[in-house]
C-alpha cells in the first residue's frame, strides 16, 4: 500500500468520525437532551389525561375515580407512542 493510500484512508476515517459526532449530541448535554425531550413526551400526556379525568370525575357524582384512571392509561399510551416516535426519528 502506498503513502497516499495510507493518508486517503486515514482522511476517510476522520471525516467518518467528524460526521458520527456532529449527528449525535456528546456526553451529559446528549444525555440531557434526549432523556428530558423523552421524559416530557412520555410524562405531559400523562399528566393532561389525568387532569381531564379528574375534571370530568367531578362533573358527575356516581365516577368516583373512572375517568381519571382512563385518562391516565390514554395518557400512557399516547405518551410510549410519542417517545417511540421520536427516538425512531433521531436513530
């Protein structure tokens, strides 16, 4: 193999490793980033759809705790769907 191999070679692989970094957040800033926008993706739907049961639980005596417990599971379901979503989209 010759110089200028070698050296293309190298080049290649440096531009490689350039590309891979500026695609992915490093160290804790990634961390951060990626497990606060999954964490308020999963967590807000939640939250929302047990506020929304609770209010309506209080519009009719006889639900006592009916429509904040499915406000909360829609919420879980919404929210595992929004996270899937987005870390399908950064992969």
């Amino acid at each position: 193999m010759t110089d200028r191999r070698k050296w293309l070679d190298a080049t290649e692989r440096d531009v490689q490793r350039l590309e891979d970094r500026e695609r992915m957040p490093a160290g804790w800033f990634g961390l951060a980033f990626y497990g606060g926008t999954v964490g308020l993706l999963f967590i807000v739907p939640i939250v929302a759809g047990a506020y929304l049961g609770r209010w309506l639980d209080g519009l009719w005596p006889g639900y006592s705790v009916r429509w904040t417990v499915s406000g909360i599971v829609l919420g879980i379901a919404i929210g595992s769907y929004n996270a899937f979503q987005f870390m399908r989209r950064k992969q």
